[in-house]
C-alpha cells in the first residue's frame, strides 16, 4: 500500500495478485485482507466491477474467520460496498444498492462513525447538502477522538464541499484548510488533486480568481501524471473515464474570472483537455514507439523520468527543512524532461503516442501567429441535467478574446 500512496496502482495491483496466489495459500484472514486491499486499488483505477468481485469474494470468506473477526470485516466489506454503488461516476453506481448496504452496516453495531459517514457520502450525491454536513459533522468528531486522520481529513472536504454548495464560504474555508494540509503532506496524489481543485472553486467562488486559477491548474497537472502509472491502453482509458470532471471544474474557473483574461484561461482548458485525450487515443492507433527518435534523446527522456519519481517519493517522506530544496529540484528536472519532450515531440510528431501534451498557452500561440489569422476552437460542457452548453472561441484582429 505505500506503493499506492506513491500512486503506483498497476504495481500495487501486482503485488496483491502475488500474494494471492502465493505457495503456501494464505489463511483466509489473510485473503480477506488482501482482497479488501486490492479492491481499494482497483476502484482507485476506475476498475469498478472488479473492485466488487473482489468484495464478493470477501463476503463468502467471512464464513470462515473467527467470530470476532467475522463482524469486523463484514463491516469492513460493507463500507466499501457503499462506496462502490454510491460513486456517480462508477459503472457500479446503484444508490438503492449503497442505502440497503448502510441498513445491513448500522444492524452489525460496527463503529458509529462508519454508519454516519456513508450517510454523508450518499447526502453528498443526492444534493442534500444540509444533511451531508450534519452526518459528517457527528462522523468527525467520533474520528477525530479516534485519531483516524485520513477519513477525517476526506470528511472535512465533504463538509467543505456541501458549504460550497450552500455559499457558506467561511465554513467551507474552515473545513477544507486541514484536509489539504493533510493531503499535502500525506497524499495520495489523486486524493490531494481532488482536495486541491475544491479549494480552487472555493476561491473561485470567493472571487479569489488569480489563486483558484494557480490551485486548479495544479490539481489538473496532478491528474495528468497519474496516467503515467498505466502501460496498457485499456488500463489508461478505463482511468481517464470520469476525469472530464477535472476539465470541467477548471474550464469553470477560468471563465469565472471574465473578460480577455477568463476567456483565454477558459480556452486554455479546452485546448488542454481535448490535445491530453488525444494523446491517449494516438495510443491506440497503430503508431510505433519512438519511432524516428534519437536514441541518446529516449534514454535522457528516461533518465528524467526516474528522477522526476525519486523527487516525488523524496517529497512525501523529506524533513520540513529540506522541501525547498527538493522542491527545487523537482522543478529543474521537469523543466529539463519538459524541454527535451517538446523537441521529441516537434521532430518526430508520431512520437506523441507515448507523450503528455505541451501545456497550451493560448496568448503565447495567438501572438506567434500571422496578422490576418482568425484561430477558432470550441468546447462542448456538459451539465449535469443531461444538456450540453457549446462554447466558441475566436480572436479577432485585434487580439481580443470571445466566447
């Protein structure tokens, strides 16, 4: 599991597969905890029916431990159940499914905040956010006297999420501070981005527009590295499956901002999302790898990788004192790969196959092109009644910005 805070997935995964099947079979207590494992690391990777078998599997184990452990786990595996059939964005999702889950989880007695935080977690994704802040406001204060820091700091967002929601925007603040501090520190990397990109709403909706921007473009930049954890195209699609969310909350932000300013950050993100995607499809396509590259190029490109890495390991377990330092670095090695990729990518544009986008930027692009240019793009929103708003974009002689 350390390689999954790391945000390793696919190697997490393996290890799980390993010791399931390793000589001498595990005991089922064992399994069990395995099982339930691997099952967090498959709905983390948008793997969500494989998530649930695992689960299943679980289910029939329970038979078979001691009885204390029976009802431990069975509470364990509900939870996790829930969480499954409550996701919106899951194939799994079944909200009926999630609320007979919650009845059998509150029959077994397990601890009471279990019981109040799915309630919360099921208020959130039914928009009922007065309820969602009253179930995770008794939940917290059972885990904080508990000294359970991650659910808590998971159930801080919620709040801050449901106080947003309510333009309660001093509560949301309130709420939100600790669980980015503590998923700051402590990761993992998609808990952080998705912690971090409610932050920049927050601001954005405060009117701090220069900083939601600065938070939403972080958190995006998080997701994007994420999908350098899968080798297999299926794997990177089934992961990317519901981050158009990401998109969309950080197109929102920067159009909230107005005028020629909000305008290009909006079509920023447009352009941003549509070229990330497209290089995941290229992926797909019948297209080399690293095909008409220098060699001496792909192997420096893989040296950064690793360094880039090891600075990413080494900012989640370094002293206070030294995060400046390796801050620093971190940034010189992804400028230096950043540098490198955008020369690969110009020389040999097959190569984007394998490749993350070159960052747009879109008054950068605009002031390069001739006079007489008119760029036009466009982006379709989706919102959430099931309709889709279409936005255009264009510039005009001159260079001003509309949508």
């Amino acid at each position: 599991m350390i390689d999954f805070a790391e945000g390793r997935i696919t190697e997490t995964e393996e290890r799980f597969d390993d010791l399931l099947n390793s000589d001498p079979p595990l005991t089922p207590m064992q399994e069990v905890a395995c099982l339930l494992d691997r099952s967090t690391v498959r709905a983390q990777a948008n793997m969500w029916q494989d998530a649930l078998d695992d689960l299943a599997i679980c289910e029939a184990l329970v038979p078979k431990l001691p009885p204390i452990a029976r009802k431990l786990n069975m509470g364990a595996i509900l939870h996790a159940k829930v969480k499954l059939r409550a996701d919106p964005f899951a194939d799994t999702n079944d909200l009926a499914a999630a609320s007979r889950a919650v009845n059998k989880l509150r029959k077994l007695s397990p601890d009471p905040w279990l019981v109040e935080e799915l309630e919360s977690g099921l208020a959130l994704q039914q928009g009922d956010w007065e309820r969602c802040v009253q179930c995770s406001s008794t939940a917290s204060r059972l885990l904080e006297a508990a000294g359970w820091r991650k659910p808590l700091a998971v159930l801080n967002r919620r709040m801050a999420e449901a106080h947003i929601h309510l333009n309660r925007l001093d509560l949301a603040q309130r709420d939100l501070q600790p669980a980015f501090e503590f998923f700051t520190e402590f990761g993992p990397p998609y808990e952080l981005a998705r912690t971090e990109l409610t932050l920049a709403r927050l601001k954005s909706q405060s009117g701090e527009h220069d900083d939601a921007w600065d938070h939403a473009l972080h958190a995006l930049s998080e997701i994007e590295l994420l999908i350098r954890n899968f080798r297999v195209v299926p794997e990177q699609q089934q992961f990317l499956k519901d981050k158009q969310r990401f998109y969309d909350d950080c197109f929102d932000i920067g159009l909230a901002n107005g005028g020629n300013e909000g305008c290009s950050r909006a079509w920023t993100i447009a352009e941003r999302a549509k070229s990330f995607y497209l290089c995941q499809l290229l992926a797909n396509a019948d297209v080399p790898l690293f095909e008409g590259a220098d060699p001496k190029n792909i192997e420096r490109l893989r040296q950064l990788e690793a360094q880039l890495d090891i600075c990413a390991r080494s900012l989640v377990v370094c002293n206070p004192a030294d995060r400046d330092a390796k801050e620093h670095q971190q940034i010189s090695v992804s400028k230096e790969r950043q540098a490198l990729l955008a020369r690969i990518m110009k020389e040999n544009p097959r190569w984007a196959a394998v490749g993350a986008p070159i960052r747009a930027d879109i008054e950068a692009i605009l002031d390069s092109l001739p006079v007489p240019w008119v760029p036009i793009s466009h982006l379709w929103r989706d919102r959430t009644d099931g309709t889709a708003d279409l936005f255009v974009f264009y510039a005009g002689l001159d260079a001003s910005f509309t949508s």
